[in-house]
C-alpha cells in the first residue's frame, strides 16, 4: 500500500492509508480547503444571484 500523499509505502498501518501521522494531517488540510473551496463557491453563486436580482432589481422596485 503506498501513502496517498507522498506516494512512499506505508509502514505504519496505525495512520494507513498514510504513512505517518504527517502525512494525514496533510490531507486533513486538504479536505479542509476543499470544504473550504466548495463554501467559496456557494458564496460565489449567491453572489451572482444577488447580482441578477440588482440587474433586474428595477422592476421589482416599482
Ligand atoms: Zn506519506
């Protein structure tokens, strides 16, 4: 089994499929920053609805 981080075998079985405890703290982050990702991108969409209403805000307005 090779860690999917560093790409070297796993020795220690206790962090698999990591090779060390480094190594899942990494992809830790990086779940971190994907979930992080994925908020920013909602908040994008939002603001793009937000954008569409402002566009077409005028008629709502009367
Ligand atoms: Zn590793």
């Amino acid at each position: 089994m090779k860690c999917p981080i560093c790409k070297k075998e796993v020795e220690d079985m206790k962090y698999r499929p990591f090779c060390s405890k480094r190594c899942a703290d990494i992809d830790l982050g990086n779940w971190f920053n994907e979930k992080y990702k994925f908020e920013a991108t909602e908040v994008d969409e939002e603001d793009l609805a937000e954008l569409e209403k402002m566009k077409n805000g005028g008629e709502e307005q009367e």
